[in-house]
C-alpha cells in the first residue's frame, strides 16, 4: 500500500499534481492512500521547503515543481516493489 502526500496550500499546481498522482494510482493498479498535507508545520516535517511537492512513503520525490506523469508512474511502480 502506498502512501502518497500531495503538499502544499491548494493552488493550481498542487491540484494538479494531486490530480496527476491519482490518475497514475488508477492507471498502474496498485493499492495506495493520496493525502492533502497544507499545515506549513507538517510540511516542515516532511522536509518539504517548496510546493507543490510529492511525498512517496516519507520520502520527497518532488518538490518546486510539476512532475510529469511518466515520471509519478515510475516512482509509483518502483516503491511498489
């Protein structure tokens, strides 16, 4: 089971990334969880400094920027094994 954190304030490129990262989870068949982190303090903790930014089972695989799907899809297989 993934567990997939999409952080940041709620603007545009966060939507987006949340929205990328669910069509991936849909498309590859794997089990996971997509969690909305926008406390600033959570995010700290995470070790994110820059939004939007992705967080694959603790770890931040993007942060500042838009990852392409090809790119979510592949880090969302490689965790799943």
């Amino acid at each position: 089971m993934l567990e997939i954190k999409i952080v940041g304030m709620g603007c545009s490129k966060c939507q987006k990334l949340e929205q990328t990262a669910r069509e991936s989870l849909e498309g590859s068949g794997l089990q996971g969880n997509v969690i909305k982190v926008m406390d600033p303090v959570v995010m700290a903790g995470l070790g994110v400094t820059q939004t939007p930014a992705l967080v694959l089972n603790g770890a931040v695989k993007s942060s500042g920027r838009l990852p392409t799907r090809a790119q979510v899809d592949t880090w969302f297989r490689e965790a799943a094994t």
